[in-house]
C-alpha cells in the first residue's frame, strides 16, 4: 500500500465486511485448542480486576482457542470466577495482549517482570493502556490500542509536543505520526477508529451508534484484537502487515457487537462482550469459499 506522506489525509479506507471476513479464522475439524490460538494476558490489577475479566471475555467471545492469564491474585481470582476454563499457569503463546486496567506507577515487581519478557519474547503484542510506556522495548509485531489522552503521552514521550485537543482535530495526522515515532501499528480510538502503520496502510473503523463510549469499552476491544491476532499468528508471521486489517476487524466486530446490543439503548461494556459471537458468527458467514 502506497505511503502518503505529503498528506496524512490521504489514502484511508473504511475496512470493508468482506476485508474483515477474512480476518475471522474458523475453525477445522482437526483443530485443537492450540491451533486456534493461545492468547497470553497480562491485564487487570488489584485496583481495576474488571477490566481483566471485561478482555477475558471479548478475547474468549471472539473465537481463540485458550487464554493464559497471568496476574496478581485479587484480579486471576475475579477471572476464574466468570471463566473457569481460563488456564492462570506459564506456557506457550501465539501473542500477548498487555496494559489493559493496569497503571505503570503502581506496577508490581512481578508484574514488570511478566510484561518485559512479553515485550521482549518477539511474539505478536497488544499493548492497551498501562503498557504503552513498554513501546520502546517491543521486539516483534505490535499493535498500540491509545485513545486521544494516551496517544499525546505516547507522542510527548518520544520528543513531540501535542495536545489531547489537537489529536482529536486530527486524528489522522497524529495517528500516523505516532506509528512512524514508534514502528507499530496504531489503533487510535474514537467514534472513527484510524489504524494505520510506519509503512503507510491506513483503515477506518466508523462506529453506529455513541453509547459505545462507556467504561470498560476499551477492555472488550482489546482483548477482540488480542484473539484475533493469536488466531492469526501464522498470517501475521508471513506478512506483518496483516496488523493492520487484522485489527481494523476487531474495531468492526466491537462496533457492530456494541450496536446489537445496544439496539438504540444505552449499554454497558460486558453487553458488547457477550454480543460478540453472534457478530463473529455472521461476519464469518461473509468468508469467500
């Protein structure tokens, strides 16, 4: 896809169905839970447990074979309460998904650790919000989830100065400039969600209805981005640009689990969660044969 650097307005496209029909891996007959994708995550603290179990569930909900959570206990014993079936022991991964509910000034030693050797593992990442401030150690494939407010403190951190106000005047602008300051995919959020890359693919995600904007939100649509990249982990291997459609697609599947659940009516962020299969199931409905 062709760089557009003398316009940041130019070049982006709204992801269309078909595009994110193919994102959607479906399982075979001779799949298991590891060939459909371990998702490790490193989300949720003693002070915010529920946005470990809000991931959790949009990463359970969007299709990955296993969730490996890893955490401190107040959080991994909210987790095994809603979802017993998630495996809280080390393993193998095909990608990571970190940050959500999480604050680097409160990190525990323990913490720290699991997410430095995350970082540093070269597997496929979703850094959300308390991980940003790792983006300088990621050794493989990574994807950033900022809204407006955290994409100005990621900006501000590698030597540009920017207001939450502009970036949101602009989106397109800042959204690219942070992936070229940092080489990853950027998926900054709001009513559009732009995801863009360093190396110039540009996807637009415009949500359908507004009571999106609710707590938790950004908990679901992470861990919908973290399974659909540990599903795809061969796709991603072969071609790293898929980054960039594979989760333009989960913002899809988050808009469109968000308006069937809300159906005109204000909703909360679990709801968006537990519309997510009946959103996967149609959408992968839509794959080429």
């Amino acid at each position: 896809m062709p760089r557009h650097d003398d316009d940041p307005a130019e070049g982006w496209t709204e992801l269309t169905e078909l595009d994110a029909a193919r994102c959607v891996a479906v399982p075979g007959p001779d799949d298991d839970k590891y060939s459909r994708g371990v998702l490790g995550m490193l989300t949720g603290s003693p002070q915010y447990p529920g946005a470990a179990v809000l991931g959790v569930e949009a990463a359970t909900r969007t299709g990955v074979g296993m969730v490996r959570y890893l955490a401190e206990d107040r959080p991994t014993d909210f987790v095994l309460r809603a979802r017993p079936e998630v495996v809280t022991s080390d393993g193998r991964v095909q990608a990571w998904l970190a940050g959500s509910g999480t604050d680097p000034g409160s990190r525990s030693a323990e913490a720290s650790a699991r997410l430095g050797e995350a970082v540093a593992s070269g597997l496929t990442l979703v850094l959300d919000a308390g991980a940003l401030d790792r983006v300088d150690d990621v050794r493989g494939p990574c994807v950033l989830t900022p809204h407006a407010g955290e994409l100005q403190r990621l900006i501000e951190a590698h030597g540009e100065t920017v207001d939450r106000a502009t970036i949101s005047a602009d989106p397109r602008r800042w959204a690219l400039t942070a992936a070229r300051l940092t080489g990853c995919t950027v998926l900054l959020k709001g009513f559009v969600t732009h995801i863009c890359s360093a190396e110039g693919e540009r996807l637009t995600v415009t949500s359908t209805t507004s009571w999106t904007a609710t707590a938790g939100a950004g908990d679901v649509l992470a861990g919908a981005i973290g399974a659909l990249l540990a599903t795809n982990a061969q796709r991603i291997a072969d071609d790293p640009g898929s980054l960039v459609p594979l989760a333009a697609t989960g913002a899809l599947l988050h808009a469109r689990a968000a308006a069937r659940a809300s159906g005109g009516g204000p909703i909360v962020a679990l709801d968006i969660a537990e519309a997510l299969p009946a959103v996967v199931a149609e959408l992968s409905s839509r794959r080429p044969g």
